[in-house]
C-alpha cells in the first residue's frame, strides 16, 4: 500500500510539473522554460542523491550520453504538445508508450512474439488514431510531437532495462538531467526572455516537482511491484484532465477521449499480461 501511494503521489507530482510548464510556455521559449525545470529538477534531485552520493558510480559515461540525448528529445516534444493541444490529449498520446515498448521489446529480441500482447497492442494503435483524427480536421502537428515522444522514450525506456543491473536509477536520473540542463542552457543563453518573479517561483515549483516525483517513484519501484506502480501512471490522464479544466477549461475532444480510454485500457492490459 505504501508504494502505491508513492506512486500515486509521484505521479500527481509528474502532473504539477507538466501544469508549470504548460502555464510558462504562454510566455516563454520552449527551450528556456525547459531549462530552468530541468536546472531546479537537478537541484531537487541533489537533495535527494546527497546523503548516499555512491549511487552516482559509474563505468559507463556513454551510455548516460545516449540516454540523455533520447530524454532531451523527449521531453522537448513532450512540453512542446504541452503548450499546443489541451493537456489530456497530450497525455493520451504520450501515455501509448507501453504499448511501443512492447513492440519494440520484441523486434530488438528482448522478448519472445507473443500474439496476445502484439494483438493488445495494435488495439491500442486503433485509440492513438482516433485521438489524431486523420482525415477529419485539420491535423495538429502537437500531437504528433506528443506522439513522438512516446515512441523515443519507448527505445529510452529499453536502454534502461538493459542496464538496469549495471546502474542505479539515481544515475539514470542524475547524469540525463545534468546534460539535459547544460544543453538547453547553452542554447537559452542566445534566447533569454526576462521572467517576472512569480514565473520564477511556478519554475522553481515545477523543478522541485520533478525532483520529489523522480524520488517517489524510483522509491515506489523499488518497495513495490512493477506492474501495480505501473498501471498508476494512468492516473496522470485523471490528473492533467482535471487541473487543465480548472485553470484554462481545456477538454478534450470525444474521439480524443475514447481513444484516450482504448489506450488506456491496452496499456493496463499489457502490464498485466507482463506481471502474469
């Protein structure tokens, strides 16, 4: 129970974040808002890592190299769908990445073909088309950039599990971040737009956010089981769709949302066929 909870609270945590980034992108560059969440996400990460700085040890620097280019990508696609189409939809799209690293778990041989798992994920692939609506309005190139971000950070996610013997979470999440915040520093410096006070502070807040969530879920895998914290990472659709109504009415649209439930209900799926 106390895991679930961690991750359930990890995961609201992921949303506050993504909310601050969502409200600083109506004033500032993607890359700039991206910089200062992933300089105070670093900061709050420090705290987290410093009683057992061990955790840090590592024999495999390119590895972390690669793995942060995947996660930059990621998350510049991700908090680009953020500031372009309503939060829900994003997230919906985003949330399809169980459903590639299933595929691609299979195609790069780390798991044997299964018919049940491939034929849950193309009933998954039938949500991802309702939610971009091919052919019926005028297509929102956010949402292939939500899109996107999942099927990289499908790849990312496998690169992990390869390594997950060999490194520590607290490393994976360390070393990205800090070439992450040096990357898209480097480039705010020819792109800075002055911050008022208060954006500052929804920046700071929204860094701290990602710091405690990475910790809370990290912490809520560890003491837990890995398919039931997993499914929990759904409730972050319930999240985004509830504090992006109350602060800007944002809904979804229906297509978006029934494609949004298939999904969700592939994905659920599929983690529990790998728990079984």
């Amino acid at each position: 129970m106390n895991a679930l909870l961690l991750a359930a609270g990890g995961f609201f945590m992921f949303t506050v974040m993504d909310i601050s980034i969502k409200w600083l992108l109506q004033s500032y560059s993607l890359v700039q808002v991206t910089f200062f969440n992933c300089f105070f996400g670093l900061v709050g990460l420090l705290i987290w890592i410093y009683p057992n700085l061990s955790t840090l040890k590592t024999t495999r620097p390119k590895v972390h190299f690669s793995r942060a280019a995947v996660i930059l990508i990621v998350d510049l696609l991700a908090f680009y769908s953020y500031g372009e189409v309503a939060l829900a939809e994003a997230y919906t799209l985003i949330l399809t990445m169980p459903l590639f690293t299933a595929v691609f778990a299979i195609i790069m041989g780390y798991e044997k073909l299964n018919i049940t798992r491939m034929a849950v994920s193309f009933t998954g692939f039938i949500g991802i088309l309702l939610v971009l609506k091919p052919g019926y309005q005028t297509f929102n190139i956010a949402l292939l950039a939500a899109l996107g971000s999942a099927i990289i950070e499908a790849l990312g996610f496998l690169m992990v599990t390869h390594y997950k013997e060999k490194e520590t979470p607290q490393a994976f999440a360390f070393y990205g971040l800090c070439l992450l915040t040096a990357a898209t520093g480097a480039a705010t410096i020819f792109n800075f737009t002055p911050m008022t006070t208060l954006d500052v502070l929804y920046s700071i807040g929204g860094g701290f956010c990602y710091a405690a969530a990475s910790a809370m879920v990290v912490s809520a895998f560890h003491s837990g089981r890995p398919s039931a914290i997993s499914s929990i990472q759904y409730s972050q659709l319930v999240w985004g769709l509830i504090l992006a109504y109350l602060i800007w009415n944002e809904l979804p649209s229906t297509l978006a949302m029934i494609g949004g439930i298939i999904i969700s209900l592939a994905g659920l799926y599929l983690i529990r066929l790998k728990a079984d």
